[in-house]
C-alpha cells in the first residue's frame, strides 16, 4: 500500500476501557510513527494487552471502551462500520502474539496461512508466499510452504507468523509479547528481523512486552504503563539513562545484572498492583513509592514534559535520580 | 501421513466391497430382481433352472432371484443410509457450528430444539412422519435425515466452543477473516474428526432404520426390493424357506457390525486416549 498519509501510522488518543465499571485503561495516549518501534511495557493487568485488542477494535465481551479514539494512519477505527474494520485487520493493522505454535491452525498448511490475508490464489499467492517467507529468513522456504504448523519450531512458527502479519504491508503491527515463549537465542534473531523488517518496510511496530531486555533491544520508544495509566514515555537511550518515574526507576533496578554478586537477594518493588476497584484518583504508584508524599495522595500528577520527548506522570520527577540504583 | 491400521484398512474393504456390490447392481445381477416366476416359487439356494440359469441364493415366494434382490436391496440401502446421513449431517453441523460460534441466544434456541428433538424418540417420529405424508424414498431420506440431527449438533457445538477460543482463531480474527471464511476453513477442519466418528455410527443407524421402516411397509415400497421388506415376506416362509430370512439378514448384520466396528476405531484413531480404556 502507498501511503499518502504524513501523520502516524497509529495513534491512541485519551482511551479508557472498563470491565464492570472499573476503568482498567484509564486515558492512554500514544503515537507511533512509520518505521518506528514503540515498546508499550508494564506488570500483568495493568492494561497493556488491553490496549492493543482495543486498537485492532477486537476487545473481549466484558470490557467496555467508555472514551477515546484510534486513529489508524489518520482514520478513526471507532467511527467505521465492522464490516470496514474487517477489511483493514491483517492488511493495513496486523498483529501477532505469544505462542506462535497455538497461532497457526494445525490443519493447514504454512502457504496457506500465510497467503490468508494476500487474497492471491495459485500461482501468484505461491510466488508472494515464498517471497515474504524469504523475506523473514525462513530455511528452506520452498519446502516450508506445504508444511504443517506442527513440524516447524517455535522459533520458525514465530517467522511464519511475521510472515502472515506483514505479507500485506500494514502500517502498523502490533506485537504482544512476541517473544516470550521462545528462548533467548531466538528471542534476539526475532526482534533483530522485527526491527530490520520496521525500518526496511517502514511498518510501525507497537510491541507489547513486560521485559526492559527486549525494550532496550529494539525499541525507539518506550511507553511505561502502571495500573492502567501511562507512568513515562519517551526515547529509549533517554527513559534508561535518566527515568524520570519511580517506577521506571525501580524497574530498571530490578533487573538482574551479571555484575550482582551471585545469589544476593533480587531487588523488588515492595507492595502490589493496585485492583482496578481499588485505584486511587490520585497517584495510584502512591502506595509503592519511595518518594510519596502529600500531594501524591491527594492529586492525580499529569503527563509532564521533562524535554527532549520525554514525560513523566510523577509529582517528584526531579528527584527520581536519587532512587536510581 | 501416518499409515491406518490393518483392522481399519479390512473394515474399509468389506464396506467397500458392499458399497460396489451396490453401486454395480443392475450390472452385476444374474436375474431381473422384479421378474416372477409361479414355477420357481421358494426354489432352495444353488438351484438351477434349464432355461434361466443358476440362483444361487434361492427364489422367494414370487420366484424372484433372491441374490438380485439382496444386491438391489443393498442399493436402497446405501442410497438412503448415505443421503439421510448427509442431510442430517448438513442440518446438525451448521446449526452446532453456528451455536458454538454465536453463542449466546442462538446457542440457547439451538440447543434447546436439540433437547427437543432428543425427548422424542426418533424412529416413533419417523414411523407418525411416514404416515402422515406417506411412505417413498426421498420422503424416507427426508424423515431420517430431519430427524437423526441433533447428535451433531451436540458434537459441533461442544468442538466448536472448544476451537474458537484457540488461539489461531484469534489469529485469523485479527487477521481480517470474516465468520463464513473462519467457520469453514479454520473451525469446520478442526471438528471434522469426531463428527466423522458421529457419521459413521449414524449411517449404521441409518440402514437399521431403513430396514426397520421397510420391514413394517413404511419405507421402500414394494414390489422394489429391500432388505427389511425381503425379511418381511420372508417371515411368513420362515419354516419352509429359511432362505428368504438368513440370507438378507446375514447382509444387514455384516453391514451394521462393519460400520459400527469401524466408527469404534476411527474414534480410537482420532482420540488416543479412548483406546486405552
């Protein structure tokens, strides 16, 4: 698809998405432009995952959009008939996920998958196949073409996947979690494809992942979300060289380091999420922050601007330096 | 491709051996099965007559060839197993696939006719339904086919609620698939095993109730010959022509058991863990 539109490929704008009431995403924001990758990070629950069904417009019976837009290269997802979005799903918004071996049906075969979204049949639906498989590094990508899920390896099926999701050329592709249920070898010759593929095809990537590892592998962006709510954004090099949340802050601190003497105690972030009943209006990091005070309980800090693309919903960000590790 | 099973491979050739017989009666047949005969009434099997030959099964009490009646009889019931099983195969399935998909109110309206249909008993239905608009054979494969449903639709919704949370579903959802595209070709092939199973024991059932039908004068009329209307004529000469009874039972029983015996394995084949037990 030629894209005459200038803006970016996806933007979420002030969403909020509730099950019973509870507002489990609560006015997300983002942008992603083309060719760029955006790393939307957070804890189970706290509504990443959420967020991308929302912007593929597939979110589960219980959960009710209450607010917000989704602007697919300019379009508002909400505002089109399903019929239309039907349409757009794998061929200008594709998405893959965890385990790429339960995302292919077991009973066709891998040309067949990943020809599903071309429309092509015979001839040039093979030739289209076997290019993108090519593209995506598969082995043996002839042979490939009539086999069944069950006898590639995890690592393949995830190609195939790739495969399938970009074969049409969408602008965006959402990834969840891509890599978690490969190990740590393949996970890096994924992201390395997902990333030459992002800036090769300019396809924007917005990757759903709760490792900062993989965030600092391949994104441009990162977006930390906590409880629901955007805690910071902005450039990757920036947000890990200088947070400007305490969560952020923290969470960098947790990760393990192989300078850490062996077996010393793993740093963790005392306290739990919050449930989405019990979320405070004010800082809803309160309770687990080791720079809390008055003004945290009492308002909700907005996304601020600390310069240079970056923003931080704390009411102390200058002084999240003092918590780095 | 994993090689079947021996046991299965001998089942498919008796089944296959019938359905030929069958399929190839009018060409195969050694005497026109209508053709009557006063002087060759209730002639023993392996009797030969100087001007029409051997009949090797015997003649029943019209002098008809027992052998052609048994392999046109065979025919009917074919003809009526295989298109019954497919109506009632096309009804059942796309209303289970459609409950399972769609859940919700439709699942509750589909099951519900289910429950229905189950409360009454299937063959007393087809026996009011035959009387009411009369005995033939395409009102036999209706009354069947409209009546043996509700098993698959079971079958096909229980898989279909099973399959459509998979994640590949999803996958192909998000991949832009509509409803029709996911149901046939992502949903219907990963059901297709044990609706086959349901199939084949249904068309087992099936030739039982056509002879059963036929034998109380409610399926195939006479003077077209049947196996249920053979045995019925056969009944009466039961002490003087055993013939007449052994032999098309002999038939039904060796279809039936094959059929039955082949579902047995075909649902050990597609679910492992049934074997063992």
């Amino acid at each position: 698809m030629t894209r005459s539109f200038t803006g970016p490929a996806l933007e979420v704008e002030d969403l909020v998405l509730s099950i019973g009431g509870a507002p489990v995403v609560d006015g997300i924001g983002f942008a992603v432009q083309p060719g760029e990758v955006l790393a939307l990070v957070g804890e189970s629950g706290c509504g990443k995952s959420l967020t991308a069904q929302a912007a593929i417009r597939l979110l589960p019976g219980a959960v009710e959009r209450q607010r917000g837009r989704i602007l697919l290269d300019g379009d508002d997802l909400y505002a089109m008939r399903e019929r239309d979005v039907r349409r757009l799903r794998g061929r200008r918004i594709s998405m893959i996920f965890q385990e790429p071996q339960a995302a292919l049906d077991p009973l066709s075969t891998v040309g067949a998958q990943v020809a599903e979204a071309t429309g092509l049949r015979g001839r040039a639906a093979r030739d289209a196949v076997l290019a993108m498989l090519t593209e995506v590094g598969i082995s043996d990508p002839a042979r490939r073409i009539a086999q069944y899920p069950f006898e590639l390896s995890g690592g393949m099926a995830q190609r195939v996947m790739i495969a399938t999701a970009l074969i049409a050329r969408p602008a965006i592709l959402i990834a969840d979690e891509p890599t978690t249920a490969l190990d740590v070898t393949i996970q890096a010759q994924i992201l390395q494809l997902l990333r030459r593929l992002a800036a090769e095809r300019g396809t924007a990537i917005l990757l759903i992942t709760h490792d900062m590892g993989v965030v600092a592998d391949i994104a441009d962006r990162v977006a930390v979300m906590y409880a629901g709510r955007i805690a910071e954004t902005g450039r990757v090099d920036r947000v890990f060289a200088a947070p400007a949340h305490p969560y952020t802050a923290l969470l960098l601190a947790a990760l393990p380091r192989l300078t850490d003497v062996p077996k010393s105690e793993l740093a963790v972030i005392a306290g739990q999420v919050p449930l989405p009943q019990h979320f405070s209006p004010a800082c809803r990091f309160a309770d687990r922050c080791p720079l809390v005070g008055e003004r945290c309980r009492a308002e909700r800090p907005p996304l601020a601007d600390r310069g240079d693309g970056q923003l931080s919903a704390c009411w102390h960000a200058d002084h999240v330096g003092s918590i780095a590790a | 491709m994993r090689r079947l099973p021996v046991s299965i491979v001998v089942l498919l050739g008796v089944l296959l051996a019938f359905g030929i017989a069958a399929l190839l009666a009018p060409w195969i047949v050694p005497h026109d099965p209508l053709r009557q005969s006063l002087l060759l009434r209730l002639k023993p099997p392996g009797t030969v007559d100087p001007r029409q030959g051997l009949f090797a099964l015997g003649t029943d009490d019209l002098g008809r060839d027992l052998l052609s009646r048994i392999l046109y009889g065979a025919r009917a019931s074919f003809a009526v197993a295989i298109l019954s099983v497919a109506v009632s195969l096309a009804v059942g399935v796309s209303l289970g696939l459609a409950a399972g998909w769609f859940r919700s109110w439709t699942a509750t309206i589909a099951m519900r006719l289910v429950d229905t249909m189950l409360s009454i008993p299937a063959i007393l239905l087809a026996v009011l339904t035959v009387a009411v608009i009369g005995p033939g054979f395409l009102d036999l494969v209706l009354v069947l086919g409209l009546t043996r449903w509700p098993r698959y639709t079971r079958v096909a919704y229980a898989s279909t609620l099973q399959v459509a949370s998979m994640p590949f579903i999803q996958a192909s959802e998000m991949a832009g698939a509509g409803a029709v595209r996911l149901l046939s070709r992502h949903v219907l092939p990963n059901i297709a095993g044990p609706l086959l199973v349901v199939a084949t024991s249904e068309f087992g059932l099936m030739i039982l109730f056509e002879a059963g039908l036929s034998f109380l004068g409610l399926g195939i009329q006479p003077p077209a010959p049947s196996w249920g209307s053979i045995l019925s004529a056969g009944r009466q000469y039961v002490e003087r022509a055993w013939w007449l009874t052994v032999f098309p039972g002999i038939g039904l029983f060796a279809l039936v058991v094959c059929v039955n015996l082949l579902g047995d394995l075909l649902r050990d084949q597609l679910d492992p863990r049934s074997a063992r037990r």
